[in-house]
C-alpha cells in the first residue's frame, strides 16, 4: 500500500513506511465479486470522484472491449486474422488502468492491452493491422501516445523506462506505463527495466497484469511469493489489487501515477486477474489447465460485479443496458467492417516508413523496383503476384 | 448469392484440420458468428463461427473428414442486398465462389489460409536448386512441379450428401462411380448398383496398396452374452454407487497349506487353487460382516439381507463374461466348494451354464490372478453388494520377521455397494478375508 497517496510528494525509501513492499500484501478491493462497494480507509479517496455516471461508462468500456474480443476472435476463426490473443476475463485491469492515464502519458504495451488500446483512442481497424498480416504496426504511436504491441515478451518494460528518463530529462509531468504479464516478470527484461527505474527514479508504472498463466505455466511456478512481492528487491513501492475490480485497479493507478508525477519514482502493480481464454487462438488452454479453476474465476468476472453494483445503486437500467449493447454492436460491426475491407498491403509500401527524412539511396532502389513490377504489364496483376509471395 | 466459407488456418501455420460435426444442417438460417461447426486441429479443438448470415446451402465435408486449409466447407445463400460481411473489396473472402470452379489463381494470402497449396495432396518438399544435387533430380523435378498448376483440379463428382454419406460407408470411391441422375448426378441407385458390381471386378478402394488383406474395422453387431454383460454393467455403474478397496497380503501360509491339503487323503484329486482359499475365507468373513452379502429393494424400499450365500464366479467363457454361481456355497465344507469351484469353472468353459446358474448371485469373486493381473475396480455383478477381485500370486520381496524375505503376495480388490456397506464394514470384511489367507489358523478365532 501507498504512503504517498496523500500528496506529501518526494521519494519515499522503499518498505519504509512498513507496508509498501510487505511480504504480506493485501490484496486491495473495492467492489466485492458480489457487487458490493467496500469503503477503504486509505484507497476510497482516490475514487470518490467517480460519479455514477462514470461508472456506467466504466462498465460500458469493459463491455465494449470484451466484444471487440469476442468479434477478433469470430474474425480469426473466420480466416480474416492471423491470429488474436484474447483479453477475456481481464476487462477491468485494463479499463481500470488505462481510464485513469492522461492523454500525455505514455502507454508501452504487450499484446494483450487491446483494452488499453481502446481507451487511448487506437482506431479499430488499426488494431487489427498486425494481427491481419497487413503491417508490422498499426498505428502512429505518438498519435495516440500509446506504442504499438510488443512480442517480445517484456521488452517494451525497457523502452517505458528509457521513455521516462526521457520525461525526467524534460522536467514533464507524464508517466510512462507498461503493461506486461506474470511470465514477464522472470524476464530478464523486465528485471533490467525495474532496476533502471529504481537507480533513476523515473516515472514509470510497471502494471503486471496477472493473468495466472504465461501460456501453459501456472504463475506458481514461476514466483514462490506474491509477483508484488518482488518489487521489494528492486527498491520499487509495489500494489497488489484485485485485477477483476475496475475501482480498486482505478485507485492504485492513480497512486502510482500520481508518485510518478512527483517525483517519487517507479510503482509496481501486481494486478490479480485470469485469463479466461485461450493465450491466444492458436492455443488449447483445456490440454493443461483444471476446468475448476476456470469456474472459480467465473465467479469473480470483472464485467458481472460492475453490473452488480450498478444494480444495487439502482443504475442497472433498461435504457442504460441498451445503450451499453447498442454502443458494443456498433463497434463490433465498425471492427469487422474495418478488418474485412482493409486494403491489402502494396508491394512498394515496403519502403515507407523506413527513414522519416527523405533518403536518396533507398529512393533509388524504390525506382528500381517500381520499374520492375511495370515490367510485369499489367500493374495489379503484378500486384497480386507479388503479394502472393 | 452463394458464398462459400472456406477453411480457414485456425493456428499458426496448420494445413489441415478435421471437421469433428457441424452444428447446422442445409436449409438452416443462421446469423453472423453463430456456431456452425467444431473442428479440431493439431493444436486445439475450436468452434467455427459463421461469417455470413444467410441459409445453408451445402455442406460440402462430412464429419470426421480431414480437411485442407482453403478448401471450401460451407455454402451459404446469402441475400444479395446485405447480410453478408461487407468484404467485396477485400479481395480475400468475395469471389470464393467463383474461384473455386476455376483454375485456382495466385492470390494475396497473407491472412488465414497459409500458404497456396499447388498440389492437391501433401504439402510437397521443393528440390535444393542450389546444391549439385543428383542431376535426374534437378532436371525433372521443376518440369514437374508446375504441373498441378495448369490442369483442373479434379471435379467433385455430383451427388448429395446422403449418397455421399452411403458411398462412405460402403467404402467407395464416387470418382469410379457413373451418374445416371440429371446432369450426371449419382443418385443412391448407382451407388448401390456400383457396389454390386465393386464386389466382383476391382477391390474395393478403401484398402490402400493391399497391404490389408480385409477390412480396416470389423463390425460385430452387439448381442448375446456381449449385450447382456454391456446391459449389466452399464446398469450396475450407474446405479451403485462403487467403492474399491485394496489390500496386499503376504499369503505364503495359505498356500503352504493348500500344499498340504494337497497331499491328504481327504482331498486328493480334488484341485486347490488360491481361488478356492479366497472363496472359503469370503464364506467365513461373511458371518461376521452380513452387509456385504445383501441387496438394496429399491422398489420395496428395503435392504434385503440373505442368511445364505450364492457364491459368484466370474468366468470368462468362449461367448464372453459369464458369473455362474455356487449355491448355498456357506453349507459346503472345502472339499466341496473346492469341487463345486471346478464344476462351475468347466460348465461355464463348455458353454453348458444354464440360467438358472446365472441368477440368484449373492456376493461374487472376479479371479483376474489367472491373467497375470494384482488388481483392479471389479464392477459389482447387479444386485449385488460386494465383489472381490483376486490378484496374481507373486513371489516378492516382503517384511517377514523383521527382514525383508521372498514370499508369496497377493493383492485383493474390493469393490462393494456404498448404498449398503459403509467403509467400516467393508473394510473389516476385507481384512478379514485378508486375515484368513493371510494366516488361516485365524478362522478359530472367528467361527
């Protein structure tokens, strides 16, 4: 838990205030599976001001996005995708976190964040660029603020951390925040990236969204305590908080940043969530993972206790489910539309995006090879044919 | 407006995968991403979801075929203003159609469906054109190669699934057979007719290279003692619920004194066998612990418990699994069970079991020592409340006076009734039984 959360600023030492980086973490929440609002001593303030209204919105958002999900995955078994990693089950770890960044900040993803990617403004058909095969990224990052995906498992923690020596180098008050897994975390990646952060104080969240599996290993097998519980090591203030409650992972969020912010350097948040699909659609998570875990998860659904809540409060209503289903088919339908009339990839687009100056070099052998697709005659059956290969 | 959804590469880089069912059938509507089949690739089992709403036209692979990426697997008839996925200028899904008839042409492939696939058969390994390789290879390989490229793929002959469906199970190949249907469609006549014919001229195509001499499955049709035994278990599983128990015994003083037993008067020419041991000790630990030689009445609501024993056998016979039992097998002395055990075993063996041997069972012993096995979960014969299952004597190492020693062990099985028999008394039942093989002057101390 934070100690800095009531703005007295500066760096604090690490497990100084005797629960930053316990082995004991509580894990913080603050809406229950059920639906139950549960005040926190420490953490409410930092939600309070989410009024019912924003609420509503979080719960469409996570909506929203795990039908973004749903109609990615329909569109890979279709054949329109290569391939989609699907985010189910971890709606409120990312629209938690992703609602509670300024449009400033700096977003380092994996690529699963495609919840994330949804909150900074990514535009639908752009996030299926890569996955469709058509790009080896879908979008302007600095257009967004938000990196493309990273594969490499962890790498992009290291650019989130050169990102905000970057900011302390300008004297900014954006956060760098990177997204990565509980695999992640026994990369030496990440484990380089956290001791940069911590030498330079920089300010950088490390959001480790613990899905329990990096791909077929449990996460038990990879840490013997809380993944939390490691920042200690490192001198970094770590969280750890129900991953499946959007306020709780709002709140923490917002500690984190608002230390960053400071001055106070790097935060380490352990979000406790699950994957409830597949690593992606290429995988069989029934071939290694207990059918009751997954029911227990069930229970614990991010989207269901946001629901919940509603209800009590006595939001729940007609017209707000409609237009929560109504806003989700449309994106769906916008997302399918976008991914089923993407043009394909040109053969020249090859030579885009290399050097942002123009480059004589590498112009001349874009006039060679331009000169010998025209040789083929007809230029969209050159197209084709090379487009095949 | 026909669409055709073709196999798409549902992992990373799969050239096949197996249509497990389909989950619609022709004439069904069906709207965008509704479930339409399960199919199962090397890597996963996945539900395919449509991407067009629109009716089945076709089903163009039955379930259980093994399927190529890209090939087609579905038609739909989808209405020409809308309902179909806008993806006319993708250049990817619109056409399929069409394409499919014709030659196939190179086309941008980046998404979903792998690699073109050239040939119709196994992805093909290209000759090594760098390496001075023998010079018969290089010269004829690339001639070769283009080769599925020009001609038209094979045409699937014309029928409807359900002759299709029948030239599968008849194991025929549709491409020999000559439709007299309208427009060259094979009807079922031809097929059937075909088949006739199939039987006297060639061999029929599904023994691959002869190298079977006949069928690749045999099909006996379920009946008698097979049918009756299926009938039994399936009935006794699910109705009782079984508890097993194990439990290894060191059986060297039981046999030694079957050894002796062997050489009295009283019992020669009369076979022992451990069988014979273990069917005794049951009798007597019977006495003490009634509740595994009883019946759950359900009807009656009422638990039945006999003050005799039929003593069951299981027996594996030349027409299956047979559970003959010894009447009243409590009132016998041991010569005379141990007679009756061989009556029973040689009956059952010639087949001679009547009926009335069969019915009327207790409690039974299921011998599967005789096949070399320690131990198994007996299911109970219905009706009944407790089986044993007698392991193989073996000699092993043992604890036997505090040192380790070869001696005779035996491990047995106990499945019982937990309707009937709580753990307790199945338990005391089996070490009792355990007890007397163990060490058989103990049944003075329990008569």
């Amino acid at each position: 838990m934070s100690t800095d959360q009531t703005g007295q600023g500066g760096a604090q030492a690490p497990g100084s205030s005797g629960k930053s980086a316990g082995p004991d973490h509580e894990l913080l929440q603050l809406i229950t599976p059920a639906g139950e609002r549960i005040s926190h001593p420490e953490f409410d303030v930092w939600v309070k001001d989410i009024t019912d209204e924003q609420l509503c919105s979080l719960f469409e958002d996570m909506t929203v996005i795990r039908r973004i999900d749903v109609e990615a995955t329909a569109l890979q078994r279709q054949g329109e995708l290569g391939l989609w990693p699907p985010l189910l089950g971890q709606e409120a770890a990312q629209i938690g976190s992703g609602r509670a960044l300024r449009a400033d900040d700096f977003v380092f993803s994996s690529y699963r964040e495609n919840g994330v990617a949804y909150c900074r403004g990514v535009d639908l058909t752009d996030l299926l660029r890569v996955w469709r095969g058509n790009a080896s990224g879908g979008w302007d990052p600095y257009s967004v603020n938000m990196a493309t995906p990273q594969i490499i498992i962890g790498a992009q923690t290291l650019h989130a951390t050169g990102y905000a020596m970057g900011i302390q180098n300008d004297g900014a008050d954006s956060v760098a925040v990177t997204y990565f897994g509980d695999g992640a975390t026994s990369e030496g990646d990440v484990n380089e990236a956290m001791v940069f952060a911590a030498s330079f104080q920089v300010p950088v969240v490390f959001f480790c969204t613990n899905n329990h599996w990096a791909i077929s290993e449990p996460v038990r097998l990879q840490s013997h305590i809380h993944l939390a519980d490691r920042a200690a090591g490192f001198g970094i203030p770590s969280l750890r908080v129900d991953g499946n409650d959007v306020l709780a992972v709002m709140a923490a969020t917002r500690v984190a940043l608002d230390r960053a912010r400071r001055g106070g350097g790097p935060t380490f948040i352990e979000a406790v969530s699950y994957r409830m699909g597949p690593h992606t659609t290429a995988d069989d998570p029934t071939r290694y993972r207990d059918a009751n875990e997954l029911e227990d998860w069930a229970a614990k659904d991010p989207i269901t206790r946001v629901e919940a809540l509603l209800d009590r409060k006595g939001l729940l209503t007609e017209a707000l489910q409609q237009q929560v289903a109504d806003k989700a088919d449309a994106v769906a339908s916008e997302l399918r539309r976008g991914c089923t009339t993407m043009p394909d990839p040109q053969p020249l687009d090859i030579f885009k995006h290399v050097y942002s100056t123009p480059n004589s070099w590498l112009e001349r052998q874009q006039d060679h090879y331009a000169r010998y697709l025209a040789s083929f005659g007809d230029p969209a059956g050159a197209v084709s044919e090379e487009g095949a290969r | 407006m026909i669409k055709e959804f073709r196999l798409p590469d549902l992992g990373e880089g799969l050239t096949e995968s197996e249509i497990l069912s389909w989950k619609v059938g022709v004439g069904d509507t069906v709207s965008l991403n509704q479930v339409i089949a399960e199919v199962e690739t090397a890597k996963a089992v996945v539900e395919l979801p449509s991407p067009f709403a629109g009716v089945v036209k076709e089903l163009h692979e039955q379930p259980g075929s093994v399927v190529e990426v890209g090939k087609p697997i579905v038609s739909f008839e989808i209405p020409d203003d809308g309902g179909a996925a806008p993806s006319e200028s993708a250049g990817l899904s619109s056409g399929a159609g069409e394409q499919a008839v014709e030659t196939p042409k190179r086309e941008p492939n980046l998404v979903g469906y792998g690699a073109v696939v050239e040939s119709s058969g196994r992805p093909t390994r290209r000759p090594r054109t760098f390496a001075a390789a023998d010079s018969l290879e290089t010269v004829t390989a690339p001639a070769a190669e283009p080769k599925p490229l020009e001609t038209r793929p094979a045409e699937r002959p014309r029928s409807t699934p359900p002759v299709r469906k029948l030239a599968k199970d008849l194991g025929l190949d549709l491409a020999q057979v000559t439709g007299t249907g309208p427009g060259g469609l094979i009807t079922r006549d031809d097929v059937h007719e075909f088949a006739g014919h199939a039987g006297e001229a060639a061999a029929p195509t599904s023994a691959p290279g002869g190298t079977r001499a006949g069928e690749r499955e045999t099909r006996t049709p379920i009946k008698g003692v097979r049918k009756h035994t299926a009938a039994a278990m399936v009935r006794s599983a699910f109705t009782a619920p079984h508890a097993t128990e194990f439990l290894t015994i060191d059986v060297t003083p039981g046999i030694e004194l079957l050894d002796k037993l062997r050489s009295s008067r009283e019992f020669s020419g009369i076979k022992l066998t451990p069988l014979t041991l273990a069917a005794k000790a049951v009798l007597i630990a019977l006495r003490r612990n009634p509740a595994l030689n009883s019946r759950w009445d359900e009807e009656n609501q009422e638990i039945v418990t006999y003050n005799y024993v039929n003593l069951g056998i299981a027996a594996a016979t030349p027409r299956g699994l047979t559970v003959p039992n010894i009447k009243d097998a409590d009132a016998l002395s041991l010569p005379q069970l141990a007679q009756a055990l061989t009556a029973l075993a040689e009956t059952a063996r010639a087949g001679k079991t009547t009926p009335e041997d069969l019915s009327g069972g207790t409690i039974s012993i299921t011998n599967i020592g005789v096949f070399g096995i320690d131990a198994g979960t007996p299911i109970l014969n219905p009706g009944e409340a407790a089986i044993l299952g007698l392991g193989a004597v073996r000699t092993m190492p043992w604890e036997y006076r505090g040192e380790v020693a070869l001696r005779q062990v035996l491990t047995m099985s106990l499945s019982f009734d937990h309707r009937l028999v709580d753990g307790e008394q199945g338990s005391r039942f089996l070490a009792d039984v355990g007890a007397v093989m163990a060490e058989p002057g103990m049944v003075l101390a329990m008569v």
